[in-house]
C-alpha cells in the first residue's frame, strides 16, 4: 500500500530535527555534509541534472529566491524552487513553476528515500526534504533550481550543490548561538556556498562580513559580483500594492537600464534584495541563458512571497511579516513608518525563546499601541507571560492571550476599523495569524497540513 501524505510527513518528522530543538552548535556532529552527499549519490545523483542558484544570507534570501524564480518562469524556463520554513504546509518549500509539490507526490519520493535513508540513522529532517527536493525537480525534468540555504550555508544540506551562481544576501545577528556572535563569523559561515572558479554575487555588506566574502572569493578564485559597486536603484513611487523603482548597472562591461519596475514585495529593504537579484540575472545571462527584459519586468511584478509586509486587508489594515530578530524588525518598523506614517499599530506577538527578545521588543513595542502577546504552535516558542515581563519596561498595555487566534481577534477589535494591526515575531506567528485572519473573514484557507502526533 502506498505511503500517504500524513505518513509522509510523520516520516520526516520522526527524524533528528533541528528547526525544533536547535543544535548547540554549527559543527559537523550535528551537521555533516557527507550525510547528504551519500543520500543524493545513492538516488543517482538529482540535483546534477539541472542548473542550480544557491542563495545564503540573513535577510532577504527567501524574497530573493521568491523574485529570482518567478523571473525564471516568466523567461520559460521549468523552475523549481526550495525555500523554508513554511507558513501553512510542508509543501510549500517544494514548487516548481509556482506550484506546491502534491501530497501524493511528496509522499511517492519519500517512500522512494526511506529505505536508502534508513541505512545512515544519523540523517536529518532537512537533509531527507533536501533530497526530496532535488529528486522531485529531476522527476519534474525542471531546467532550473533556486535553492535558499536553510542555516548558515558551510555546512547546510544544500551545500552539496555545485550552483552556476551562488548569491548572498545580507548578513545580519541571527542564530548567534550557533553561527557566531560577530558579523565576521556569521559571514564566514555564509561564504562557505561559495565554490571555486564559481561566480559569487553578494548584496551591500557591513564591512566585516564584506571582507569574509572578499577573502572567501578570492582564495576559491570565484569572480565576486559586489551589488554595492555595479547596481544603483532608486524608488520613484509605492502605494499599498506596490512600489515602483529604476535600476541601473553602472559599472562593468555590460551596462543594463530598467525603468518602471513594479515590485509588490514592499519596503526599501526588497529594492536591495531587487539589486541582488537583477545582477544574478546578469551573471545567468552570461552563462548562456536568455532572460529578456519583459521576463525581468513581469516576473518582478508578479512576484508572491507571503508574510513578508503583507498586508492581508483594510478596515482595520492588518499586516503580517515574519520578523523574527533584531535586524528584521528593524526593517518591519522602518517600513511601517513609510507605508502607515503617524498610526501606531497593535501587535499581535509571537517570539520563539532562543531570539534575542529584548532586542525585537525595543524595536517594535515603542511605536505599537498595545500587544497581544500569545504563544505559537512551534516548540521553540517563548512563554507569553515571560514576555509581558519583558515588555513591561514599555509604556504601553500587553495582555498575554491563549492562543494567535484570540491575540489576533483582540487586536481587531483594539485597532478598529481606522486602526492598523502588525502579526509578527516568528513565521509560526506569522502563519497562524494569516489563517486567523482568513478564518475571522470567512475566506477560504490556504493548504493546510494534517496533524502528525
């Protein structure tokens, strides 16, 4: 009898899961690239019969995945795409051409993998979803693979690829317990997808992890494609559906001018993330794909890559965004003094316990009215009430709430119809909340997973 989705899924999740319990360090004992490399030799080798792009960084690397696959599409190419986490279900990491992998076939592959996986015991959750990934884009006979990193990039199940390209987005403070607590230690994990004699393009840097990337690049003699001096942007207007924008590459041999871009993906933050991509799409030419500037335009345009500032309604506004530590609720701020200037939002919030707490709190609750502090489905997730202790060196109300769904019918009714709701502090949040907000207006609910006991 075939294997079933639920199955399927209880499969991978039986296995050592670091996205639950996090490993104490960024060591081979936890994550040994061999693991996966015999996994995928015994499979016959998928992720060796399509083109590849490996993309590394703190911020921004799922937006550039997101951007970068949706351009690929739009220039005919059979894409597949593999991100993580997920929002609502496990498939949503496994797409080709925009579309989630099936339950059926999620479910065929991983009876496929089981048995060969089953002779190393060691093998993780996300080593096994990363085989399944690449199998699954070989039985689909894409063309091209965009690939986020799921942690660090050195040691990470995906750095087995051998990528025509590999991209970093911009390094930040993040998974300091087990990346490093310096930007020259996180970056040092980062530059290790970089491969020789492979071109490397890297988003605008601080300045130490940008000297890891130089140093990196230049020992494995990869050319470097620094954003930073080839790419110029600018924003000419945004509303609460997109923001448009011009880019210009000034510098090196090919020189390359779009005007009118349309970006739905909002924010400044993403205009970056825009220029890392556009220059990947530089490189990708040179390597002999043909990428026209109508597929550029219209995959930029078309782009989807949910709760990030994704603003789900009006009446009141309620916007959802998976940040989730200092940096990224730096940006959610920022953003939210752009595209909502003079409102104080209501939060809904929840954070996972090993993130620097203090730090999204001070970013976040002195330009919010109140939050509404609830714990989400993750193990990982931090006790409410520990957060409204946290918070209570802040002038503004908290109330800890039993669940994202309560939190976020609170919010609504504090915020009005005139007021303006934010869900953040985790992708767990983030989800949760999408769907609260889905269920309160009736509308249908996105794919949602079976429970797996």
């Amino acid at each position: 009898m075939a294997m079933t989705y639920q199955q399927a899924l209880a499969y991978l999740y039986s296995l050592t899961n670091y996205e639950v319990k996090a490993a104490s360090a960024y060591a081979p004992q936890f994550f040994d690239l061999r693991r996966a490399q015999r996994l995928l030799d015994a499979l016959g080798n998928p992720e060796r019969r399509y083109l590849s792009v490996h993309i590394a960084g703190t911020k921004g690397k799922g937006s550039t995945s997101a951007m970068l696959a949706s351009i690929l599409r739009q220039a005919g190419y059979r894409t597949g795409l593999y991100t993580s986490p997920h929002l609502h279900s496990f498939r949503e990491r496994i797409q080709v051409d925009g579309e989630m992998i099936g339950e059926q076939e999620l479910a065929d592959v991983a009876e496929r993998i089981r048995p060969i996986a089953a002779e190393d015991p060691e093998l993780t959750t996300f080593e096994v979803a990363t085989a399944l990934a690449f199998e699954y884009f070989a039985r689909c006979q894409i063309q091209v693979a965009v690939v986020e990193v799921g942690l660090g990039g050195r040691l990470d199940a995906t750095n087995v690829l051998q990528p025509a390209v590999s991209v970093i987005t911009t390094i930040g403070h993040d998974h300091m317990h087990i990346l490093g607590h310096t930007l020259a230690q996180i970056a040092g994990e980062k530059a290790g997808i970089i491969k020789p004699e492979t071109p490397v393009v890297s988003a605008p840097q601080q300045r130490p992890a940008m000297e890891v990337i130089r140093r990196t690049a230049r020992r494995q003699a990869a050319p470097l494609h620094a954003v930073s001096q080839l790419w110029t942007w600018r924003a000419t207007c945004h509303s609460l559906e997109c923001q448009e924008f011009t880019a210009s590459r000034h510098a090196g041999r090919d020189l390359w001018s779009l005007h009118g871009l349309c970006l739905p993906l909002l924010g400044t933050h993403q205009l970056r993330n825009a220029g890392v991509v556009l220059e990947t799409v530089a490189v990708l030419r040179t390597a002999g794909l043909k990428i026209e500037d109508e597929a550029v335009r219209h995959g930029m345009a078309s782009v989807r890559w949910p709760a990030r500032f994704e603003i789900l309604g009006s009446r009141p506004y309620f916007v959802v965004d998976g940040a989730h530590n200092l940096d990224s609720a730096h940006v959610l701020a920022r953003t939210l003094r752009t595209y909502f200037p003079g409102q104080r939002p209501w939060l809904v919030l929840g954070i996972l316990s090993d993130k620097d707490i203090p730090a999204i709190l001070h970013q976040l609750l002195p330009i919010s009215a109140g939050a509404f502090l609830a714990s989400s489905r993750h193990p990982r997730a931090a006790d409410p009430l520990e957060l409204q202790q946290l918070a209570a060196a802040y002038d503004v109300p908290t109330r800890v709430c039993d669940s994202i769904l309560h939190a976020t019918e609170q919010a609504v009714a504090a915020a009005g119809e005139n007021g303006l709701v934010v869900a953040t502090g985790s992708f767990t949040t983030a989800g949760a909340a999408r769907e609260a907000w889905l269920r309160l207006h009736g509308r249908p609910l996105p794919p949602l997973d079976p429970h797996v006991g």
